[in-house]
C-alpha cells in the first residue's frame, strides 16, 4: 500500500490572533485538528540518556502553562512537517524559562521535522478529538475474531464517527504502549451500557498492559484514544500487482508486540517470530514479510525466534509473550516510525515474494498447457492465456492453504 500524498499542516497566520493550522492532504483539508498553544526554539543542546525517539524537553515554567494530559505535535512552519512529540521536564532549563519559549529535542524529531539550523520557529500544539477511558471491559464473543473494539455510542459519535481519519492509536495512558486500529474496526455500541467506557478482546488488553496473562487479573488504569493524522482522509492505493498476488498466493497479516531482536540481527533486515506465528502467517524462514505502523511499511525477512530464554532476557525490561511479540531491529524501527519499542505492529506476508518464489514450479504446468492447448485444441491465444492463469492458480492453491486466514 503506497501513500499518495504526505500529510502537511498549514499555517495561517493573523495579525491579533491565534495562527489557525488546517490540516490538509492533497485538495483534502480540514481546519481544526490542532490548537496552537505557543511558538518555540530549538536550543543547540540536544536531550540525551532517553530511548525514546520523540521526546522534547521543556523548562518548568512552559511545562505548567502546558494543558494536563494532552497529546502534544510540533510543526515546522516552514515545510508544514508534524511530529507527535511527549514533553518532559527539564531542570537545568530555568535560565532559559525566563524567555518561556526554549526546548531541547532528540535528533530524530529535528530529522522529521526538517528542521535547520537556519530556522528559529517551530510551532507547539495540541491534538484534538482524543478522549480517556477510565472503564475498559472484556469483549463478547462477537467480535473477538475481528479485533473489534466497542465504544460507548456517546464517545464514537463525538471522536470516531465522522472524523476523517482511516486509523486511531489506543494508548494506555500510564506506561504509552499503544495498538493502532483502522476506523472500521472501531464499533459503535447498540446498547447503552454507560458513559465512556471500551470493550476489548483479551489480546487487546495483554498488548496494553491491561490483563497480566500469567495470573489472569485485570489492571485498573486509564486508556485514551486519539487519530492518527498521517492517515487524514484515507491511505492511498494499492498497487494492482499487489491486488494480484493476493488473490492467487492469499493475503495473510497479524498485529504483534515490538520488542528487541537478537543482538546478532541488529545489523541486517531480519525479524524474528516464533514457529506458530510463522504458521499462522503462512511464511518459512527466509521468506519476505512486510511490517506496517501508521502508514509506513518496510520488508523484511524472516527467521524464527528459536530461543525464547535469550529473547526474554534482551528485553527484560519490557517483558512480552515470545507468541505475541516480533524481534525488529532497531534501524527498522526508525524507518517505521516506532519512537520505543511500546507499539504493535502489523505483520503481513509478502505476496509479491511468494509468487515470484514459485514461478520456477510454474514453468513445466504453463508449458505443458500451452502445448496441449495449441497442438490438440488448436484453441485461440486469449484461450491459451486463460488457461494459464487458471493452471497458475490452482498450483498455487498450497500457498493459499498455507494461511490461517
């Protein structure tokens, strides 16, 4: 799936009041997403000692004039560029609260950015149409296979309904780990079961530190929803190969936990998952496989997570199930957009990979068919075209069958 147009937000300007910014994506645009709280400088310092790729650091003073719980997006005026960024405070910044306007920021943000040294102004704001849920409950049995999530019919009509947004995060408010679904599989409640409140499968609740899967309890902490941007008014296209290739070898995804790799494969395009995840997934080891987060995408090769002792060791401090986690390097990560590893992923097989892997065991059926449909039916060429494509699909019925789903 490519992107046709990026995302950028426009910035007009007015001489005694607030800067309006209109979020816009191709002839697409919409005034009200972001709320300008104040223009900022990047100071020469960058943050250090944080593994965090989207954090800025501000001064106490800017810090308490900063809207409590708000999901906060720094944008260059210059190129219209948006990053979602978490402030944080910063002691030895209190010479620089005096101009009430200096920040720090890791080198990833300033890349995202744009940013130059020539510049002096980047614009903070806050994101709209996002909500906290302090009631989560357990799914019915409905909609667990198609990883729906149910709303409360107040808060869908408010912040899901008629946005213009494809994917929103669910974010658990306390520890940041998120899930990212697409609008879809967002539900609307039919019965009134209260003021906002979630109803989440029991993976849902596992990959936001809700349910503790060894001792089978539930955490008590507040989650919040909030758009995606990059994916204001839809995702672009798929390319029509690709459409192709999904019909004939099946299409196959699942949405696991990031978490480190082996230390051996943080220099290559290697994940790793576990032998039932590749089998749910349809792929063999060294296959290709596409990662997706937002709406960016990488490929990557496969291999299997064959040690589950070392893999929980390396990521100790974010403990995960080896059945519901993908080992991701972290150059990959970047190119992902994955700011920590505290997000799912969605995992698909890579269709193209997988139909031109078997095009050799096509090459004997497709002539074989075009011998006997020449020599003995004597058929036309549009015949002989249409055999071959059905010869090619039922060859590849193995792959298909191969997939969970």
């Amino acid at each position: 799936m490519e992107i046709k147009r990026e995302t950028k937000v426009t910035i007009i300007d007015h001489v005694d009041a607030m800067p309006d910014l209109v979020l816009s994506r191709g002839k697409k645009s919409k005034k009200g997403a972001l709320t300008f709280l104040k223009p900022v400088e990047v100071d020469t310092k960058s943050v250090s000692g944080v593994y965090k790729l989207n954090v800025i650091e501000v001064s106490p003073l800017i810090h308490s004039l900063l809207p409590a719980d708000a999901n906060f997006v720094l944008v260059n005026p210059a190129n219209g560029k948006f990053d979602l960024v978490e402030a944080v405070v910063s002691e030895d910044m209190t010479d620089a609260a005096q101009t009430g306007s200096i920040i720090r920021t890791v080198p990833a943000v300033r890349e995202r950015l744009g940013y130059t040294k020539e510049q002096k102004t980047l614009y903070l704001c806050c994101l709209k149409c996002s909500r906290v849920f302090t009631t989560v409950r357990r799914q019915s049995l409905d909609h667990v296979k198609d990883d729906n999530l149910i709303m409360s019919a107040e808060s869908y009509d408010v912040i899901i309904k008629n946005a213009p947004y494809k994917l929103f995060d669910v974010v658990n408010k306390e520890t940041g780990v998120s899930i990212c679904l697409q609008k879809k599989h967002i539900i609307r409640a039919e019965k009134a079961e209260g003021r906002d409140y979630l109803r989440m499968n029991r993976k849902h609740r596992i990959f936001l530190g809700l349910e503790n899967r060894e001792q089978g309890t539930e955490a008590k902490t507040e989650v919040y929803i909030r758009p995606v941007l990059d994916s204001f008014e839809g995702m672009g296209w798929v390319n029509p190969w690709t459409l192709f290739t999904r019909l004939f070898v099946g299409k196959s995804a699942l949405s696991l936990m990031c978490r480190r790799p082996y230390e051996c494969d943080e220099n290559t395009d290697v994940v790793r998952l576990s032998n039932a995840n590749m089998k749910l997934l349809g792929v063999e080891e060294m296959d290709s496989v596409i990662l997706r987060h937002h709406t960016k995408s990488v490929k990557c090769r496969v291999l299997e997570l064959d040690d589950k002792e070392l893999f929980e060791e390396i990521n100790g401090d974010v403990p995960a199930p080896s059945d519901l986690a993908v080992g991701i390097p972290a150059h990959v990560r970047k190119k992902l957009g994955l700011n920590f590893i505290n997000c799912a992923v969605k995992i698909e097989r890579d269709t193209n990979f997988l139909f031109s892997k078997s095009l050799p065991e096509q090459i004997v059926p497709l002539l074989l068919t075009f011998t006997t449909s020449g020599l003995v039916l004597d058929t036309h060429i549009l015949w002989e075209i249409l055999f071959a494509v059905v010869v090619v699909y039922l060859n590849l019925s193995s792959k298909r069958h191969m997939r969970c789903n």
